[in-house]
C-alpha cells in the first residue's frame, strides 16, 4: 500500500510539473478605479501589447474598482510578491520602502507639460528605478501618469490667506507632507479609500488629486472647489513585482518590458490630453467650481528650500538639479 501511495505521489508530481510549465502564464493586475479611467484603459493596452509581442500563452486577470485595496496596499503585495504581479501607481505611495522614489512626484518639480514629458523620455530617473528594484523588489516598466494635480475643498481657497492652516490630506510620502505645510496648509497623511469620508466629516476640508481620478470617484461631491495650484504634473510608473518577474520566461520579460515602455507613452498621452476635456465636463455638469489661485509663482520659492533639504538627505541634489536643468 505504501508503494501505490508513493507511486501515486510521484504521478502526482510530475504531473503538476508538467501541467503548470505548459499552462498559461496568468497575471494579475489591480486598479483602484473603474474601466473608464486612463490607468484601467492603460494596462488593458499593456495586457493586449504584451500579447502582441510574446509567442507564448499569458493571460491577464485586471481587478478593478478597489477590489483589492488601494495602491498603498499594492505596494506591500507587490514588494511580497502576492496578491497582484503589476499595477499603476504614484510613487509618494512607495516610500516606505524606498526612500527616493517620491523625487519622481515631488510636488512642483515640473515646470510644464514639456518639462514633464522631456523628463520622462530620457532616462535621467535611472537611479530611482534602481532603488526601487533594489529596496523594495518592484520593476518599472513604464511610465504613465500626466494629469496635473490641484487643490480640491470644501470651501474655495484662492490666496494664500484662505489656503493659511487649512486641513487637507496627502499621500504617506513624508515630502508630500512637507511642501505642504511650507505652503502654509495644514497636511496630513490619510488613507486614498478613507479621504471623501474624512473630508465629508469634516475631518479634512480638502485634498489635491488630478481630474481623471476626481470624475472617476465623484470626489466633487464633497469637494467641490478646485483652485488651479497646477502643483504636480503625475509620473505614474507601471510596475511589476519583482519576485513575479524573475519567475517569467525570458522571452515574457522582454514583452512586458517593450510594452510596458508603450503603453506608458500611451497612457500619458490619454491622460494629459483629457485632463483639460475632464475638468471641462465636471464645470459643464455643474460638478465642480474652477479659481485661480492668487500668488501662485511665491509657492515656488517657498517649496524650493524643502526640495533641496529632501534631495541632499536621499543623496540626489546633483538628480534634482539635473531634472530642473533638463
Ligand atoms: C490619484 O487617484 C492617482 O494619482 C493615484 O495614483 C494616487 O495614489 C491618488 O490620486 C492619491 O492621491 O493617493
């Protein structure tokens, strides 16, 4: 009996070896919104590049809507290796695990969407990349993004005087929460998923988000007043988990990076080419109220001393200075 037992097993065995090394690769991807914004049409373009390039059998199972959590928790899935193999994701949500990647995001970084697109096309950002995959086991294979990220409140803000200790969240990444507070506003770190509750309770009066993701989950409803601060033009990197990639065959790798690299190019370009369109249809749908901020051009000498501060303390002046040099 203990012979048919182990001969069962090893049946067994091979068996399995044999099923998953000619089944297909199945690949799974997470987004915190529904299949009308840019970073859910911009993986499903990456799944059908990826397709395109790779002879072999993959498949893509894309969780939409929060299913699976939000990005902070995206984060920690992808540095374990479960949960989800790629994602879209701001790189202020990534610094616990890597100290320098909110350089990416930093808050008035980009002059404009030239800057920004010049920046992104060149590999100036290399050396972020790498502490990324270092630190935290997470490769970049594209860059999306391109939305550009205003105030957003429950009571207008227009000057400096109204914008003085006024409560609002950031993402968790320590610099977002001091250029903030440089500016005078009052900033705290607070979950994605927990910021309409927080504002509507008035725990919070606002936040700053970019209106692909406003429209996508109705932020207006409580937050109706944007102030055009125009302060960040969004790098969102397309990542993978490192522990899946290395798992890939090599043929895999090479089609995942070659549309990763794509379907970022894509996604930028959708994004910043609606992100005008979108904050249209939220004023036009009476959603919205849109106002300049008075004395804009001061924030930026008053957040300049803490980019400089937060570059020579992750070592990367001499990036930070090469970036604005571009
Ligand atoms: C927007 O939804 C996106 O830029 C996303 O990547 C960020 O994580 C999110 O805002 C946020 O502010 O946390």
């Amino acid at each position: 009996q203990v012979k048919t037992i182990l001969k069962t097993a090893l049946v067994g065995v091979v068996l399995s070896t044999f099923v998953t090394s000619v089944s297909a690769e199945t690949l799974r991807g997470a987004s915190m919104f529904d299949d009308k914004h840019t970073f859910t049409k911009t993986m499903v373009k990456f799944a059908d590049l990826v397709n395109e390039y790779y002879d072999g059998d993959v498949k893509f199972d894309l969780r939409l809507n929060g299913e699976l959590g939000v990005e902070k928790d995206y984060v920690t899935f992808l540095n374990q290796g479960v949960a989800i193999d790629y994602t879209i994701l701001a790189p202020s949500n990534m610094a616990r695990f890597a100290p320098s990647i909110p350089l990416m995001d930093m808050p008035f970084l980009f002059r404009d969407l030239d800057h920004w697109n010049t920046v992104l096309s060149s590999d100036i950002l290399a050396p972020l990349e790498k502490e990324l995959s270092e630190k935290a086991d997470i490769v970049i294979v594209g860059y999306a993004g391109g939305g550009t990220r205003n105030l957003l409140s429950s009571k207008p803000i227009m000057n400096m005087k109204e914008l003085e200790g006024h409560k609002m969240r950031v993402m968790g990444a320590p610099i977002q929460a001091q250029i903030f507070d440089a500016i005078g506003a009052s900033p705290s770190a607070i979950a994605y998923n927990e910021v309409y509750n927080a504002i509507q309770t008035g725990v919070i009066n606002g936040f700053e988000n970019e209106a692909a993701s406003i429209q996508n989950l109705k932020f207006y409803e409580v937050a109706p007043n944007v102030t055009l601060t125009s302060h960040t033009i969004t790098v969102r990197p397309i990542v993978f988990s490192g522990k899946s990639f290395r798992k890939l065959p090599e043929k895999l790798q090479a089609a995942i990076k070659k549309a990763g690299k794509e379907a970022g190019a894509y996604g930028r370009e959708l994004e910043s080419r609606e992100d005008g369109i979108k904050l249209k249809e939220m004023v036009d749908a009476g959603q919205i109220k849109v106002s300049e901020f008075e004395g804009r051009e001061k924030l930026l000498d008053m957040v300049k001393p803490v980019q400089d501060k937060f570059a020579a303390g992750i070592n990367a002046t001499e990036l930070l200075g090469a970036i604005r040099a571009t």
